[in-house]
C-alpha cells in the first residue's frame, strides 16, 4: 500500500486538476451560449436564401443553366470541405466526423472515385488528412470562437472554382450539427450540385425578370447560397464543439470527485493501519519493559 505522504500527494493533483475541469466547463458553457445564439440568428437568413434558390431553380428560364444546378452523368471526382475543432478536449466530436469522412472517401475510391480534394476548415482535420496521405488543397485554421465569413471564403472558393471549372463532379460538406446540448450529430451532405433534397420544393410557381441579366443574377444568388450553407454548417459545429466541450468537462469534474474520494478512502485506511501497527508495538513494548 501507498504511504501516506504518497497518498496526499495524489489527492492534491486530483484536486487541482479538478478545479482546471471546473473552470474549462464554465468557459464552455459561456461559450456555448453565444455560439448557439449566433447559429440560430444565422437560420433564418439561411432559410429565406433557400427559399429563393429553389424558386429559381424551378423559375421557366431556359437562356441559361447555372454549372451548381447541372447534376454530372458520373462522379468520378469529389471534393469534401470537412469542418472540425481547432481545439480537442470536446468527447467525441471530432472523432466521429472524421470517421464518417474517412468511411464515405473509402467507399468513393470503392466505387471509381479517382480524385478526392479536401479543403480542411479546423486544425484537427488539417492534422488527420495530412496524416492520412489525402489531397488537401486549401485549408483554414485558428478561427476563433465567432466565424467570419471573410476568412472562409478564401479556402471554401478553391473548391468551387474547382468545381465550376469542371474538375470536379460534386462537392460534399461534412461538420457536426448541433441538435440540443447534449446531441450532437456528424452530417456528411452533398454541397454542390444544389440538388431537389437541398433546396427544397418551391411554395409556388415564379417565373423572374431579370435585371441586368439573368446569369449575373443567379450566379450571385447561388454563391451567396453556397457560402450561406456553409457559414451555417461552421456555425453549428462551432455550438456543438462548446456543448461537447461543456459536457466532456464536466463529466471530467464529477469522475475526478470521484477518484478524490476513492483516494480519501484509501488514504484513511492507510492511516488506520499506521496508527493500529504504531499502539501495537506500543503495547508490545510495554508489555516486554513490564515483563
């Protein structure tokens, strides 16, 4: 058994690590209420955009056909923006999109993919393509608590062009969405071509007159889109990292409670004995000088 000493020695790491979980936690759920109340004021603005999209695409214009609506006869070349945590420390949040990610390009390349480009926004799946050997063509890291669209577009836009370019044949989007403090769910959706699924069903017929022309005008509306989705998506994850992070924490604070008092436990034992082998010999020496 541990002496004493030994003993105190780990109970005082405990509880200084302890209060580092505590502190951690209240920062994250600090956090995690304003990175919720930034998600949910950028839905509705996602909405109405979506909305709009999906009128114009199903609008009776034949004069042109954006590249983003044109589904390709065969994939044979993706693209994925894959959205993590700059910072671990959050359970299992990066770990399971990133899984999801690694399975969906296993099964492209299964399927005849030749060419899979990855644009990297968080430091953990800079680090997890590069370890595993994947194309990453952009990348942004180092965004803070807040995202800034000005800073994504950069990075966001190599895939695009790409795409627009006809080097590639879709794009995919994965991040983690928020559900409730204590959900939440890695997402692996398909960003470009916008398909039906997507956009949604118009409420009603439009047809549009369009000023000054219609491919400037839908060309503008459908890249406000696409970076509007994938605002939200950054959005989401950054809620869902600090709800991860608050409750990881906290879980932290409670099993290292735990292990301070299993240690107490101990430490008393450990002392009972002491003191019980100390009168012993006490009481043996006594009993020898008397005899």
């Amino acid at each position: 058994m541990a002496s004493g000493k030994e003993i105190r020695t780990k109970i005082k790491s405990v509880q200084n690590t302890k209060k580092i979980t505590k502190a951690m936690e209240m920062v994250a759920a600090s956090k995690m209420r304003k990175a919720q109340e930034r998600m949910r004021a950028a839905r509705p603005y996602s909405e109405k955009i979506r909305r709009l999209a999906a009128n114009l695409s199903q609008a009776n214009n034949t004069d042109f056909r954006h590249p983003f609506l044109v589904k390709k006869a065969t994939t044979t070349r993706v693209g994925v923006i894959l959205v993590t945590t700059d910072k671990g420390l959050c359970g299992g949040l990066n770990t399971n999109i990133l899984r999801m990610c690694l399975a969906a390009m296993r099964q492209w390349e299964k399927d005849g993919v030749g060419e899979i480009r990855v644009t990297a926004i968080g430091n953990k799946g800079l680090g997890f393509m590069q370890r595993m050997g994947a194309r990453v063509v952009s990348n942004v890291v180092h965004l803070g608590d807040t995202p800034h669209l000005e800073k994504l577009i950069g990075p966001i836009k190599v895939m695009i062009d790409a795409f627009e370019r006809d080097e590639l044949d879709a794009v995919y989007i994965g991040y983690t969405k928020f559900i409730n403090t204590m959900k939440q769910e890695p997402q692996l959706e398909q960003l470009l071509p916008l398909t039906g699924e997507r956009l949604g069903t118009p409420e009603g017929h439009w047809d549009y007159l369009y000023e000054p022309d219609a491919k400037e005008v839908v060309e503008e509306l459908l890249m406000r889109y696409v970076e509007a989705l994938i605002y939200q998506a950054v959005a989401e994850n950054m809620a869902s990292e600090q709800s991860a992070r608050m409750v990881a924490m906290k879980s932290a604070t409670d099993n290292a409670g735990n292990v301070i008092k299993e240690l107490q436990l101990v430490y008393n034992k450990a002392r009972q004995a002491s003191i019980t082998k100390e009168i012993s010999e006490i009481v043996g020496g006594a009993a020898a000088i008397a005899g």
